[in-house]
C-alpha cells in the first residue's frame, strides 16, 4: 500500500503545529516510523513547507527500506565517519559493544525511542557501573543522536535527558602514599619469568608522578620530543598499542624540563644506549602493557597498588598547594578550568600540619 495516497498536502498543513521558539514543525508516524519536519518560514509558508517535506518523505522509496537497518549498522557508520577526524575511538567503541550493543543493536534504527536508550542506561548501573562510566556511555548515545540529525535519519531522539540513577556509585581514585611514592623513587627491580632484574619501566613510573602525564603519553614520547628545556607532549599510546594525537585540544603542550625530569631521561638514555629521535622513549610498549607491568612492580615492592592513571592523581595531589591552578591545568592538558583541583588531587599525609 503506498502511504503517501492516505495524505494530502492539505490534510499535513492541517497537522502542522507553531514552534515555541518560532516557526513550525509536523510529527508524523507511518509504519510505526516516527519522524519531525521543520520549518523556520513565517506563517503558511511554514507550514507548507512542512507539509512539502512530510509528503516527500512518506513518497520516498526508502521509508520502507530504511526501517529494516538495524543501529548497530548505523552505529558502524558513525564509528567509521568518526575515524575519518580522530583515530582515538577505541574507548567508544568498548563502550558500545559492551553496553549499548547488546540492548539496542538488533532494533530498527528507525524504531529506536528514547525508553531504548533509557534501558541502556539502567542496564549498565545495575550492572555495577560507577556514575562516570554511565556518563560516559550517556555521551555515546548523545553523539549517535546528533549523528543520526546530521545525517538526515531522525531528528527527534535525543539522550540529553536521560537521568543517571541517583544510586550510581561515585569513582573513587587513589593516589600512592608517601611511603609509596619513596619506594617508586628508590625502588628500581622487578619480578619477570621467575627472577628479579631492573624494570625496564621505572624511569616511565617516575616520570608519571613527577609530571602528572597520562599513561598513554608516557608510551608515545619519543627521544626527538625531549630538549634540555622542555618535553613536548604530542602523541599517545592506547590500549591496543596504536598512536593517537591525544586526549583532546589541549594533550599537545610543552612541559619545562626539571633537574628531576632532567635526571629521569637521562638514566633512561643510559639504560638504552644509542637511539634515534623517532624511538620511543620507553619501548615500544601498549598501555595495557604498561598498567599491567606497573602492578607487577608494585607487587614484587611491597607497594600499596594504585593503576598508573592514578599517578597523575599524585602529582596533582602533591602540586596542588605548590603551583597556581592555572598552571597546574596547563600542566595536566586539561580542557575544563579547575579540573585538576576539583577532580584529581586528594588529601595527603601533612597536608594537615600546622593547622590548629
């Protein structure tokens, strides 16, 4: 049954209602496909044009098609667009196979409300997920609404709304104690295959609690990026070992060298020996290499294990009094102002001393 015969242009100008925000706008629902037409036009030229486009819809051989693509296919799309701008989706993609996908894959996209999207939510906090994952995952689906807008999909989904469960479990970061921090400073062994020999890494721990870096632009420092001045942050290493640009705008920055940092690279430099400005700095390690071999250390230390993200936690922690926010900020690469006050310091033994 062709569906464009059940509507004239007259019948959708009468179902065109005004826009509190001006103009105008048509809902619309054709086999069980929901779908809102705009028009910022004044008066019935508004209202036609709404009309216009419902007709041009509801006429259109692909209304019928489009119904059977499930959002998982749309969901690749997006991913591919967006490796077309960065390359640093692994994260996304973790969180859409592992809690969006199950709940909400095999649905028409078309068919999709925002009660699917509320489920992917309240799945993944039963599940045990703390507040900052579920915002993350909200942020997924927000993207893949704005995605499907820009795409000419639909335009009349959104997760913006969506609650997170007042319930939901705060994360809470650690950071290494003062006892800690001297065993990471003095400490240089590890356990691997069955014996104690020199950790290849120990110079990359020390340098994550002494310049606060995140654990994927330890990896993907290379020897070109290091003068006697500064360090020149540019690059990271994810979890599956592939280079990105960074977090975000503000990852790429120059820090100031240090009589400490100073030190660190050059003991690395003679654990490595000859080396070209492209090498990275600490081998050719993955971040999940890293973090795993982090605990080894620690374990075989006797040191209390906090994961090597949550040294940039220390050095915020031990910093926080030292250096103006601001500084502290452009340090971290922090897009938000106050972050690293508001988010990654935590109090330390003797930040109390001297208080009455």
């Amino acid at each position: 049954m062709n569906c464009s015969s059940l509507y004239t242009q007259k019948d959708l100008t009468q179902k065109v209602k005004p826009r509190h925000t001006g103009g105008y706008r048509l809902d619309l629902q054709v086999n069980n496909v929901r779908k809102t037409f705009y028009s910022s036009k004044i008066g019935d030229a508004g209202r036609r044009e709404c009309a216009k486009k419902a007709l041009a819809w509801i006429g259109g051989s692909s209304t019928k098609k489009s119904y059977t693509i499930t959002t998982d296919k749309i969901f690749q799309d997006f991913f591919h667009d967006k490796e077309t701008v960065t390359d640093d989706i692994y994260n996304l993609k973790n969180y859409y196979k592992n809690h969006i996908f199950p709940i909400i894959g095999e649905i028409p996209v078309l068919s999709l409300t925002k009660q699917d999207l509320r489920r992917v939510i309240n799945t993944a906090y039963k599940s045990g997920l703390s507040e900052k994952t579920l915002k993350n995952i909200r942020g997924v689906l927000s993207s893949f609404c704005f995605y499907l807008d820009d795409s000419d999909i639909r335009n009349d989904l959104s997760a913006r709304s969506i609650k997170i469960p007042k319930g939901a479990k705060k994360s809470h970061k650690q950071i290494l104690s003062s006892v800690g921090i001297y065993q990471v400073f003095t400490c240089d062994n590890t356990f691997l295959r069955g014996e104690e020999v020199y950790d290849d890494l120990i110079n990359a721990y020390r340098l994550g609690i002494a310049c606060g870096l995140r654990p994927g632009e330890i990896m993907g420092l290379q020897w070109g990026d290091i003068t006697d001045d500064t360090i020149h942050i540019q690059r990271a290493i994810n979890e599956k070992g592939r280079q990105t640009s960074g977090k975000n705008e503000f990852a790429d920055r120059l820090l100031p060298q240090t009589k400490y940092t100073r030190a660190l690279f050059a003991s690395q430099a003679a654990f490595v020996g000859a080396h070209a400005s492209t090498e990275r700095v600490f081998g050719d390690y993955s971040e999940i290499t890293y973090r795993f071999r982090f605990k080894r250390y620690c374990e075989h230390n006797g040191i209390d294990y906090v994961t090597p993200y949550e040294l940039r936690h220390t050095f915020a922690s031990i910093y926080k009094a030292a250096l103006p926010l601001w500084q502290l900020d452009e340090l971290m690469g922090h897009v938000h102002p106050g972050m690293s006050l508001g988010v990654y310091s935590h109090p330390m033994d003797g930040d109390s001393d001297g208080l009455l």
